[in-house]
C-alpha cells in the first residue's frame, strides 16, 4: 500500500475512526468494530447507537462478514503494490514517519489534532489517547506540534477528571518532551500532579514508569524557576521513597533517586523532612543490597547530603547496618564511590561522632579500608579527610584486638 493511501471512511469505526479489524452491526444497521462498540455497551453501559443515538433495540452485534472481507481484499491489494514497489532494505527498515509523503503527515497531524479536539467530550478516552500515543510514537515533530496545539493543557485536564483514563494520560504525557516552560506549569498545577503521584504510589508498573518518567522530566526540565514550589514536598519525598522500598526495578529506583536528589538539594527544609519520613533507613537499606555502579553512586551522594544536618547524623548512627553498607562500597564500585562513603564517614564520625559509630567502622572493616586508602592512589581531598579520621580516632581503634598489628606503627607516624 502506498504511504498516502488512505483507507475509505466505510473501513473506519465510528467510534474510533480506526480500521475497523472484527465489524459489527447493531440495531440501528451501523456497523463499529467489535472491540469499540463492546466498550462503550458493556463498560460504559450506553443503551443507544454511538452514531445516530438512537435507543438500540437489543444489545445483539452481528459480524458484517461482507465488509470485513472487502478490508482484507483492500489490505492485500496494497500489500501487493507495496512489495511490487521493491523498496530497499535500508527503507523497509526505518520508521513509518520518516517514510511518510508530506501528504500522508499532513493527514496524521490533521487526526492528531482531529482526535485531541475530541478527547474531552468522547466518552472513549482511552482509546483516544492510545491512538495518540501511536501516532507521536519516536516522531519529533509530531509531538512539537502536539504540544504548541495545547496538547499538554487537554491530557492534564483529562487527568484531573476521567480516572478510568488516567494511566492512558500519563502515558501520553510521558511520551512528551515536557521541557518547555508552558507545559511543565501545566503538569505542576495541583489537579495534574495530584494524579500523577497517586500513580507513582498505587498504580501498576508501566503506570508507577510513566509517572515517574513524567517527574524525571519535570525535574531535569531546566525550563527556570523551582518546580519543587508547586508540589507538596513532603507527598513526593514520601513516594519516591516508597518507590525505592519497593525495588520494583533498576530502572525505577535510579530515576527515583535523580528525582530525590533534585528535590533534596532544591527545596528547603527538604533534608530534615526527608530524614524525619525515614530517607537514611530507607537509603542503607538499598545501598545494602545494590549492586547497580548507579544506584550505589546516587545513594552514597543522598547520604552524604542527608549527614550535613544533624537529624541525618543522628538517623544514620541509629541505624544498625549503616556503617557496614557504606564501607561495603568502598575500593569496590568505582572512585567515586569511594570517594562519596569517605565524604559519609567523615561526616559521621568528625563532625558530629559517636561511640557506636566509631565502634561500628572498627569492626565492619571501615577503618581497614581507611588504612588500605592511605597506601593506594586518590584525589586529596579523598586522602586528607582519611589521614585526619585516621589522626583524631587512631588512639580508640588502636584498643581493639582486631586492629590491624602492621598499622600500629604507622598511626604513630601520623600521630
């Protein structure tokens, strides 16, 4: 079939202007495709014909065999001018867009727009958006002109009013760019964020992905200003951090902790209300068990930005494997992540120590490490906050009968 082929009107349901796959009549002698017209009976639980509405005198579909074999015949009659055609191998491998006639875009964008004028009256939402997620699929341009039609502003509103729909949209909106100014105000505003956070929290797992792809976005938006100012903090923190106690997968829990990051660092009061809704315990936990060069990077920096302020010091002193997950990292990961749990351990055990905190890195290899550190290559700042925790708490390691007997000598050098 060539590109600008376009199927006749009497193909396309009524409903979904879609090719119809499976036809049926109803009573009123119209015919919709099966999937459609059983939607909008059966879940929406109308009793008149979409097209005229009339009332339908019985629910009964009947196949319309005749036109269902005219679509075939018409299917496979491009099908055999589209392979007369012998197109190239390089051709039959790109993206239908990019094979597209200037015609053929011209009539997608007319139906993009077509289908976006009619998404908030159609009682077929879901459709409707899937149809646009398709069309706008790997399409730059689609998706430019999506959004200067207002395209954001229309998804956001149905958002905020048809829940059934509400997956479907945040899908859509997930497909976006959404780094212009415009359309991050629109998914800010409270009746679009509010569902894209009850997605984060309780929907299924495409849904928790496109929610969080759209708060990725958002946050790496750079569109000016502070997009932590029109959300509640405290609701975000909350579900990214429920995110990662989930674990669903590696790819969730390390936009989860970009977001966290951003949002840290951004908002104010964020790291006390991130500590005091369980961040530190949440964090060692993971860093406990990751074994993803990302992930573990991204909680030694959150960590190393929640120790800055005391109730961090104190939540990460609490916690009992904390010490033990940091030190794990250490000469293991990466330089970086060396350099973040020395930056960790610095922050607990000189700016503000503890008994139990020096205990712990004694006897969970922390302060071998440290020692093992001084004799290898590192960045400065890496080597000089270890020979300072090294000088300051040699004298209480030194009393433990597993401290290392070939470092006792040179902790008196230090000294």
């Amino acid at each position: 079939m060539a590109a600008m082929d376009e199927p006749p009107q009497l193909f396309l349901c009524p409903i979904s202007m879609e090719l119809m796959e499976d036809p049926v009549t109803v009573s009123t002698g119209v015919t919709y495709d099966r999937r459609s017209i059983e939607e909008w009976l059966f879940v929406y639980g109308r009793t008149t014909c979409p097209a005229t509405m009339q009332p339908l005198s019985n629910f009964d579909l009947t196949p319309n065999h005749t036109l269902k074999r005219v679509i075939s015949s018409w299917l496979d009659r491009g099908s055999s001018s589209s392979s007369s055609s012998s197109p190239s191998t390089s051709t039959l491998s790109s993206p239908i867009h990019e094979l597209a006639t200037p015609l053929s875009r011209a009539l997608e964008q007319e139906r993009l727009l077509a289908a976006l004028a009619e998404l908030e009256e159609t009682p077929f939402k879901v459709t409707k958006l899937k149809s646009m997620r398709a069309r706008m699929a790997g399409d730059v341009a689609m998706q430019g002109e999506f959004v200067a039609s207002g395209g954001v502003r229309v998804v956001g509103r149905v958002m905020a009013q048809a829940l059934a729909a509400c997956e479907e949209a945040a899908a859509v909106l997930a497909a976006l760019p959404l780094s212009d100014e415009a359309s991050v105000r629109v998914v800010l505003a409270p009746e679009c964020i509010r569902p894209v956070m009850a997605l984060l929290q309780r929907g299924g797992a495409e849904a928790r992905l496109h929610a969080m792809d759209i708060l990725t976005k958002i946050s790496s938006s750079g569109s000016g200003g502070d997009w932590t100012a029109g959300v509640d903090i405290d609701d975000v923190i909350k579900s990214l951090l429920e995110l990662l106690s989930d674990e669903a997968s590696t790819r969730l829990s390390s936009r989860a902790l970009d977001v966290l990051l951003d949002v840290v660092e951004r908002a104010r009061g964020a790291r006390a209300k991130a500590v005091e809704v369980g961040a530190v315990h949440v964090l060692v936990e993971l860093l406990a068990d990751a074994d993803d060069r990302r992930v573990t990077e991204r909680v030694l920096l959150l960590l190393k930005r929640l120790c800055k302020c005391p109730e961090g010091r104190l939540a990460f002193a609490e916690h009992d494997l904390s010490v033990a997950a940091v030190a794990r990292t250490m000469l293991r990961v990466s330089e970086l992540s060396t350099q973040l749990a020395v930056k960790v351990l610095w922050l607990v055990s000189v700016v503000a120590p503890s008994e139990k905190v020096l205990e712990d890195m004694m006897l969970t290899g922390a302060v071998a490490k440290l020692l093992g550190l001084l004799h290898v290559e590192s960045s400065p700042s890496t080597k000089q906050k270890t020979v300072r925790m090294v000088r300051i708490h040699g004298v209480v390691w030194r009393q433990y009968a597993c401290f290392p007997t070939d470092f006792r000598d040179y902790l008196r050098l230090l000294d």
